[in-house]
C-alpha cells in the first residue's frame, strides 16, 4: 500500500467487482424497502440465483477484505450467523 492509500481503496482493490456488489446490496437491501422480492433483486441487479448470492455473501463474512470494505454491514452479518449458529445449537441439544 502506498502513503497515499487508505484501508478502503486497499479493499476496493482486493475484493472483485461481483464481490463489492454483493455487499453493497446486502447494505442497502438491509436499509431499503423489505416489499420487494430480494430473489428477483439478486437476479436483476446481479445476474445471479439467490442461493448463489447467500453462498458467496457467507463467504465474504469470513474475508478481511470484506470486513475493511463494508466494516458494519459484515460485523453485522457475522453477529447474526453466530445468534443463529447458537440458537440450532441449542435446538439440537434440547
């Protein structure tokens, strides 16, 4: 990185344009208007199926370059998947 750089233009580089779309309309689709149908979002705006959206935003939870692009909606996301893992967790054990 050089003097010049800050930690959003170092994640804007690392992560592809597919994977900042991801996140970006993860962020505005969580702020925005809950009537639509989110599938139809991902496959107009994206070009992509709805289970592989969920697939490649669980992984980018798990990226640093994710978490340096987008710090609240991925802090946000991995808060929620932990309460979920938590809650089966505890379905399981009964």
């Amino acid at each position: 990185m050089s003097d010049s750089s800050t930690p959003d233009d170092v994640a804007f580089n690392e992560l592809s344009a597919s994977d900042r779309a991801i996140l970006d309309l993860e962020e505005s689709w969580q702020a925005g208007n809950p009537s639509l149908d989110k599938e139809t979002v991902i496959r107009e705006k994206l070009g992509m199926s709805s289970p592989r959206y969920h697939l490649r935003l669980n992984e980018l939870i798990d990226d640093e370059s994710a978490a340096r692009y987008a710090p609240s909606l991925v802090g946000r996301l991995q808060r929620v998947r932990s309460q979920q893992r938590r809650s089966r967790s505890a379905q399981l054990l009964g």
